[in-house]
C-alpha cells in the first residue's frame, strides 16, 4: 500500500495525519517497530488529525488510553508490549467496532480481531542502533520528539476487502 521513507519527527508526524484521512471506526492500525522508531510519534499525527483531546502519548504503563476525538470515533492507542499473551488484550475491553484502534507492539496480539488490519512497521533506514539510554519500554514513555531525526523507512501493509480500493 505504501513503502516510503521519514528522515524528521514532523515527517512522521505528518504520516500519521495522512493515515488519518482514511481511517475510521472499526479500523485497526497495528504499529511495529524498535524502540524509538517513532512509532508514538505517528500516532501522534494521527490523534491531532482526528482532533483527538489530550496529549497522545506512549500508553507502555497504562496499556491503553482512549481520546475522544473533536468528530468522529475515539482513538484508542495501546501499546501490548508488556503483554504476555493475547488474552490480556481482551481483558482491556477495548471498543474495536466504534472506534479506531491504534496497537503498539501489536503482532501476534490482535490476531482474529478484525479481517482488515492496517499493519504499518517503522525501521531505521539506516540500519543504525536504538539512540543512546534506548534500551527499554520507559525510554518510548518518554517524549518521542526526543528521539533524534534520522531516516525511517514505514512500510504499510493493508490486509481485509476494507482496505482494496484505499490509496495513501
């Protein structure tokens, strides 16, 4: 669907807008990518696009935060990577079908819960190292924009009869 690359936060940012413009509720977007990659960052794009209430940031020791949004369904970002098995996920009871539902870490989590799932996986385009002090969940709780600017390549993959005649 999209193979692009990022060099700057407010790229990222503006990717997460851009992948605003055609979700909506019932849609899940499952976000991988090492630590720092910017995986928050593009969901922060996305929450201000949808006029999302609240700062969007990293959910690690919360699990899941809901934000109403200003029109339209709520977003409601998770990150599953202190999860140990799929179950606990349920256990959040998330509202899957009336809003649009952003998982960190999500692979292997979300299977079986939408056939239409917006897979969207950041890596370092250059192959380098997490930044330095990058060496666990706390450092992506942090402000994402700390992160420095550097080359990121998202691919995004969309699977599910939702997504067939859906351009980005």
């Amino acid at each position: 669907m999209l193979d692009t690359t990022v060099s700057t936060t407010d790229e990222t940012t503006a990717l997460g807008a851009r992948l605003a413009a055609v979700l909506r509720a019932g849609d899940l977007v499952v976000l991988t990518g090492p630590l720092g990659a910017g995986k928050t960052t593009l969901t922060r794009g996305l929450g201000a696009a949808l006029g999302a209430r609240g700062q969007v940031s990293s959910p690690t020791f919360v699990l899941a935060r809901t934000h109403p949004t200003t029109a339209g369904p709520d977003l409601v970002h998770v990150d599953a990577y202190r999860l140990s098995d799929p179950l606990e996920l349920d256990d959040l009871d998330l509202d899957w079908d009336g809003s649009i539902v952003v998982v960190e870490w999500g692979r292997g989590f979300v299977d079986g819960v939408s056939d239409a799932v917006l897979d969207v996986e950041i890596t370092r385009a250059t192959g380098a190292a997490a930044p330095a002090g990058d060496d666990g969940p706390e450092a992506e709780a942090t402000d994402p924009d700390d992160v420095p600017d550097e080359p990121r390549r998202v691919v995004v993959t969309a699977t599910g009869a939702r997504w067939a005649d859906t351009t980005l």
